[in-house]
C-alpha cells in the first residue's frame, strides 16, 4: 500500500469535481493555499491509486507521500494540523470540540439530504422541504457572527459553503428575513479567494460560471 502512494512526491488529492465532500476538502486547500495536485476523477471509474488505497474506494482521498487517506473531514482536519496557519479550528479544548460539533451536525443533518435530492425519485422533494426548513430554522445563527458560530473562519465554514453554493441546482430557494440573513452569509463565503479557487469546472457551471 505505501509503495504505492511513495511514488507520488507531490501531495495529491483524487476528487469528484462535482462532489460536496470533494468540494470541501478542495477548500480547504485553497483556505491554506497548500500546493497540492488535484486529480478529478469519475467516481464510478476510480484509477488504480484510488483502488489500491482506498478499501472503500470513496472520493475524495488525500496521498501525502505514504499516508492515504479516505475520509472527508478526516482529510480536512488533517491538511488543517499538516499546515497551521491560518488555523480552521480553535486552539482551546471546549471550542474545538463545538466546532466539530457543528461539522457533525451538518454532516449528519443536511448532507444525507443533498444526496436524497441529487438521486431524486420520491424522497427527493421530501428532503428538499427539510434542507430548507433546516436551514431556515439555523438562518439567525449564519446573521449573529461574522462565520459561523465564530469570530473566525473555520473548518464549518468550509463544511457549509459548498452545500449552500450547491442550493440554486438543488431547487432550495428562500426568501424573507431567513433569505436575506442565508444569502449575506453565503455571499461573503463566495467571495473569498479561497472559495473562488476551490471551484472546479462543474462546480462553476452549477451557477452558470
């Protein structure tokens, strides 16, 4: 296995271009500015790298010489201590355990759900209503920080941002109070230089880019 990922010197990333989590990690990258080579991949058609490597042969995975690794915000949290500054988590105990917090409740909470709409059928619409609801319900907390939950941009932050860039093609739209304080949040993330260099080809084109 590591003779395998040896012969790669540069840190490399296997990422589906249009993926959520592949997105995240890509952020993050882009966030730390981490020269890093990213291989898009078909995700039904994984190279050997991704085979030999990974038992699940999931997307993304992360090879930094002979370390592979295969799950998102494993990835995250490992290029976020791989390359301190700026930090994405917080350095005490307590906040650094909220922020993975969070991160577990978006993951647990309304990930599933983009999944459920991609795939569409009959449970598409179902969870359409409950990502918006969920969001609805959160939009105060995106207006009472400058980030999420946070005087700083962090690693929920880059969990977020690509869920939400992904809402126009998802069919979750909002409006009212809920809309505005979801889209000035929103908008700041796109902006960033980190955000606009983590888009992939697709990902660009989900908003007509």
């Amino acid at each position: 296995m590591s003779a395998v990922a040896a012969r790669r010197a540069v840190m490399t990333l296997f990422s589906d271009p249009s993926s959520l989590q592949s997105h995240r990690v890509r952020l993050v990258l882009a966030e730390k500015n981490v020269t890093c080579d990213v291989e898009d991949v078909d995700p039904l058609d994984p190279p050997e790298d991704v085979i030999d490597l990974n038992p699940y042969g999931t997307l993304p995975m992360l090879v930094d010489r002979e370390l592979a690794l295969y799950d998102a915000r494993i990835l995250c949290e490992y290029i976020d201590e791989r390359f301190p500054h700026p930090p994405l988590l917080p350095v005490d105990p307590v906040s650094r355990a909220t922020t993975r917090q969070y991160m577990a409740r978006i993951e647990n909470d309304w990930y599933p759900l983009v999944d459920l709409i991609l795939a569409g059928g009959k449970n598409a619409t179902k969870a359409r209503k409950q990502l918006k609801e969920g969001l609805t319900v959160a939009a105060p907390v995106f207006a009472a920080h400058p980030f999420f939950m946070s005087e700083e941009y962090t690693l929920v932050d880059a969990t977020l941002a690509p869920l939400l860039w992904r809402l126009p093609m998802l069919g979750v739209e909002f409006t009212g109070a809920a809309g505005k304080q979801i889209n000035t949040y929103a908008a700041q993330m796109f902006t960033r230089q980190g955000f606009v260099r983590s888009l992939s080809e697709p990902e660009r084109e989900m908003r007509g880019g």
